[in-house]
C-alpha cells in the first residue's frame, strides 16, 4: 500500500463484482473511501461489507438521476465530499443490426450512455465544492475499433469517449479531471457468457486475456494525484491488440 488515495472518497458503479469490485478494494488499500454502488444489491453490500468503515453500499440504477443523487448524498453525508467517480456500470447485448430490438438497444443505451452522463453531471457541483476531481469513465476498445454484433455496446462506448472530451473540456476550469479507460478483453462475469475466453489470448500480443486488476491499476492512476495533468485522454488496457491487425501479433518473424 502506498496511500495513492489518501484522503479521496470515490464513488465506484458496478462495484458488485468483476471490474468494479476490484477497483473498489484496491482503492480502499491505497487509502480512500468508496462509495459500492450497484443495482446488485446482496453482492455489493457482501463488497462494502468485506471493506468495512472505509466503504458503504448504495443501490443505485444509474439511468435513475434520483438514485444518483441519494448516491451523492450518501457520500457527502458519510465520508464528507466526492472527488472521484468510476463510471463503471456497464451492459453487453450482442445482435445482428437487422435482428436488434428496440427495447434491447435503448436498455444498453440507458446504461452505458445514460447512465455515464447522469454521473458526471451529477458529481460536478460536490467536486467543485471540494476543489477539484476525477472522472474515470469505462469505455472500451469498442469504443475505439467496433467489432461485429455490438450496434448497441459499440455505440454507447464510441459515445462514452465522445463525453469524456467534452467533459474534460468545459470541467478543467473547475479542476475537474475527466479520462476514459478503453480494456479489451477482460476476464469478468459480463464476459462469462462468451464460455472460456482463455483462447482468445493466443490472437493478443502479450499472449494473454486481461483480468480485472489490469484495468483496476490504470483506473487507480487516473484517480490519483499522479494523474494530475492527464484530462479528455483515453488509456487503452488491452494487451496490445489495438497497435495494429488484429493477427499481426500471431506472425513469427
């Protein structure tokens, strides 16, 4: 531990499990105070729970501006302030363009697309009162390259790295950092309908899938003072697979 956070108190989403869950502990050893939001209500109050007197579990549906503001209230009346938000709340829905139902893609938008803006707005006027911040949004490498049967996920990601420049651009002033962190394939429970995606590694440069504590660490980074100077940037978290082909990294040279 390195007290990295010391004195932060973070508003994670998603913090039930996978991603966020990770970034919540971790944020927890290196000396801040979480805020363990998610619609999962036993699993991340188990989360908040496990972190003790340094944590505290809200339900929050992020497409729910009301939610989101109990969300603020909580940590203000809890740990005394925010200064850094991890929209990290997300849905994947996998369809064909000509077979995506309406009600399937605007559930994904509510969530990913939505759901990252009611946050962001809503932790403006705490983080200015506090002097400054950070807003970490999850994109994804989707949101850089798109891949086949993800209209909805793919649109809301390109869309999160959209906001993050614009927020970047109209927050600074406030000292209000606002960076987009873009994996690609992580090991978490949303990928766990895909089966076994140990394979897929062997297509990755570094010869691996990602885990949770890859992104976790670069998340923590930008939450931290070490970040400082690093607002509207997107942090790919990879493997490598966006330097080039998506095969290049399988050729023996």
């Amino acid at each position: 531990m390195t007290d990295r956070l010391k004195g932060k108190v973070a508003i994670i989403t998603g913090a039930a499990r996978g991603q966020g869950a990770v970034e919540a502990r971790l944020f927890v050893e290196e000396g801040a105070k979480v805020v363990v939001a998610d619609v999962l209500d036993a699993e991340a109050e188990a989360v908040a729970k496990e972190l003790g007197d340094d944590a505290v579990f809200v339900h929050l549906d992020v497409s729910q501006q009301d939610q989101w503001q109990a969300a603020v209230a909580t940590a203000e009346e809890t740990f005394g302030k925010v200064d850094v938000l991890v929209n990290n709340a997300g849905i994947l829905h996998f369809s064909a363009i000509e077979n995506m139902a309406v009600d399937d893609y605007m559930r994904v938008v509510s969530v990913n697309q939505l759901g990252t803006f009611l946050g962001m707005q809503s932790v403006i006027a705490p983080m200015r009162k506090a002097g400054g911040g950070s807003i970490v949004n999850i994109s994804s490498i989707e949101g850089i390259l798109a891949m086949g049967g993800t209209i909805a996920y793919a649109s809301t990601k390109f869309a999160i790295r959209g906001m993050t420049k614009v927020a970047a651009l109209e927050l600074g002033r406030d000292g209000i950092r606002v960076n987009s962190v873009h994996p690609g394939t992580i090991r978490t429970p949303m990928t766990d309908p895909l089966g076994d995606i140990t394979p897929i590694g062997k297509i990755i440069p570094l010869r691996r899938v990602g885990e949770s504590e890859d992104v976790a660490s670069v998340v923590l980074f930008l939450a931290s003072d070490d970040a400082g100077y690093c607002s509207g940037a997107e942090f790919v978290v990879d493997g490598g697979v966006l330097a080039g082909s998506m095969f290049a990294g399988s050729v023996k040279l």
